[in-house]
C-alpha cells in the first residue's frame, strides 16, 4: 500500500479544494492509501472527506495562540503516518510539505494549482510563499501543475525540479450532464422566462475573477439584447456585497442580474443556462468551465491559463481585461440557438474525451507510481 500525505492550507470550497476531493474519492484504494493534512480552521468541505473515506487531521496554524504547538502536532503526525509520498497542494501547502519531508523519509511534490500571470494580484506573504517555493523547488522530486501555462510561467519566475508533470483538471461525467428536468425546475426557480437567455458566471468574489468586466460587459450586451439575464453564483456573491452591488446599480442592471452565492449543487443551475462565461484575469485551469462543458453549455473564456485549451473549438476565447472583445463574443454566441446547442454537444464530447475523472486520476496514479520507482 502506497502512503500519501496532502498538505494543503483548508478545505473551503474553491476549486482546488474540490479537485483534491474527486481526486481522492476516485483513486485507486486497494494501491494507495490518501490522508489530508488540513493547516487551518478553513474547513467546510471537511465532512465531503469525511464521507468519501479519507482521513483528515486538522490544525490551526491560523491562530496564534496555538500556531507553534499546531505545527508540532503536524509534524508528530506526518511523521506516524511514515508516507511514501508527501505532496503539497498549492503555496502554502507546498512550504509545509517541505517542511514535513525533512522529518519522514518520504518523497516530496510540489503542487501549482495557479497561473503566475503577476505578483502584484497576490499579497505580500503569498508572494513571499512563491518566491520561497520556487527556491525550495530543487529540493522536491518532482512538481505537478494544473496547465502547461502554469508550468511555462513557474518555470520562469525560478521552479525547478526533476519532474515536471502537467496534470489538468478532470470532471465527473455522471453528476455534471444536460439534464431536462433541472434546467426546468432551476429555470422555474429563478423565475426565467422561455425566450430569456441566461448567462452564468460561477466563482468567489475576487479581483482575479473579473467579475467588474464581465457587468460592464453585459450592461452593453443588454442593451443589445434585452431578453438576456446574468446569472452569479459563488463565495460572496450575495447582495449584502457592497461591492459588488455598487457595481450592478452603476450599470442599472439590478433587474437583470440574480445572485445566488454559494451552491450545493452547481450542477442543477449550470443546467438552466444557455451559454457559460469565465471573464476571470488568472486561472490555473478552471473547474466551473469544465463543469459547464460536461452539462452541455457552451463557454466564452478569457484566454488565461489553459481555458482555450479546455474549449478549444466549443466555444469563444477572449483577450482578459478587454471588456469590448468580451461583450462582441457573448453577443455572437447568443445570436444564433442553433449554435449554442451544437457547441453544448461538442463541449460535452470533449469533456468526456479529453478530460473525464477517470482518466485524469489515472494520470495522477501513473505520476505517483513512476516518482517512487524512478527514484527507489
């Protein structure tokens, strides 16, 4: 039995911390052995690990008070469990499991589930972890990224290891799939009309995920196009965002855009759209697209990371912050409701083809298998 420790910061629902939950439901239990090193108190997907059958230890290196003896407990613990492999997920992760190692005997991954696209959108100690990550990186036995992009751009700012993998997202085909009857039933419940055309956009409240370009995208799109609502999911996207609001009201749209923050089951209300949009200005690669995709919804991406690369001919890409080139491909895609279904089943193929579950576990089962004999 193979022995992996993953360390990773919390387990809030973004999207990396939903991967390493698929991930980790779907691998192959009768050859390895997962078990999650959770850092801080950050943890409402915990109980989703639970479930699945993965062990989580938990600390909270986020409170003072009990920051050093926290750290002792995590490395008391790591150490017992004697992993074969230790991989940190994302930054901050990739520190600890650093640190880890050096009290196990185990091999050492590092893992880039961002695009380095500029420091500046990062805060100071998160770039002080990427700069330190990248000098530790010699250190590790191999790194695996969520895009080429990513491994292009880590590459350069200084990453380097004996192992360069790159891993994409993967999607469960099963859950996300067109489905009738939730786009009825979700359709009914935000109160969308036959005729409307209803572009989504699902993720946290951040800088990074360009929300402010895609509104004023949409307020020229509706303008154009009156019988088209923006839908908005995610983290804070909830109308006590002052924020967020102010930007809704300076474009008059407070009657054309629904907000509904987080959901439990993303999969219903991707059923109920027409065309999915991702205006983000850095991804790794982007789980919501891919999500769409495998329900059969055509995207429109900012070309950042590897979006294109997840779309490819499905749908349309556009520069990032361009809000101009933005509106013009959401206004061409919603033209014609022929080609929005055409590209829906093309999208769905390409899922499945290109980027199932399945297929990427796998790829993560071959890339730990070939770390521990390539290096005994």
């Amino acid at each position: 039995m193979i022995k992996l420790a993953f360390i990773i910061t919390g387990l809030n629902r973004g999207g990396a911390e939903k991967m390493l939950l698929k991930i980790l439901s779907t691998i192959d239990r009768t050859t390895f052995e997962p078990r999650v090193f959770c850092l801080t108190t950050h943890r409402s997907l915990q109980s989703d690990f639970i479930a699945a059958g993965i062990q989580v230890y938990t600390y909270q290196l986020n409170k003072p008070l009990s920051m050093l003896s926290d750290l002792w407990k995590f490395l008391r613990d790591c150490r017992q469990f004697k992993p074969h492999l230790i991989q940190g997920w994302m930054y901050h992760g990739n520190l600890l499991a650093w640190l880890a190692q050096l009290f196990c005997t185990a091999k050492l991954i590092f893992g880039i589930r961002a695009c380095l696209y500029d420091f500046n959108f990062e805060s100071f100690r998160t770039q002080c972890f990427i700069r330190l990550g990248g000098y530790l990186s010699s250190l590790t036995d191999g790194i695996i990224y969520v895009s080429d992009v990513a491994r292009a751009q880590h590459e350069a700012a200084g990453y380097q290891s004996a192992l360069n993998i790159t891993i994409a997202n993967g999607f469960e085909l099963d859950r996300f799939s067109p489905n009738p009857q939730w786009r009825q039933e979700y359709r009914e419940k935000l109160a969308l009309k036959e005729q409307e055309i209803a572009i989504g956009f699902f993720a946290r409240f951040h800088k990074l995920k360009g929300f402010h370009n895609l509104l004023e995208a949409f307020a020229y799109v509706h303008k154009k196009q009156p019988n088209t609502k923006l839908v908005l999911a995610g983290d804070q996207v909830v109308d006590q965002n002052s924020e967020l609001m102010a930007t809704i009201k300076h474009h008059h749209l407070e009657d054309s855009v629904i907000l509904l923050g987080e959901l439990p089951h993303p999969e219903h209300c991707l059923n109920a759209l027409d065309l999915f949009v991702s205006p983000s200005l850095q991804e790794g690669f982007p789980n919501v697209v891919g999500e769409a995709m495998a329900c059969g919804i055509p995207c429109v991406v900012t070309d950042v990371g590897d979006s294109a690369l997840a779309v490819g001919d499905t749908g349309l890409i556009v520069p990032p912050n361009d809000c101009n080139a933005l509106a013009d491909a959401l206004l061409s895609a919603i033209k014609e409701p022929r080609t929005l279904r055409q590209w829906g089943e093309q999208a769905r193929l390409r899922i499945k083809t290109e980027f199932s579950l399945a297929t990427i576990v796998k790829k993560y089962e071959a890339a730990y298998t070939t770390l521990l004999e390539k290096n005994g």
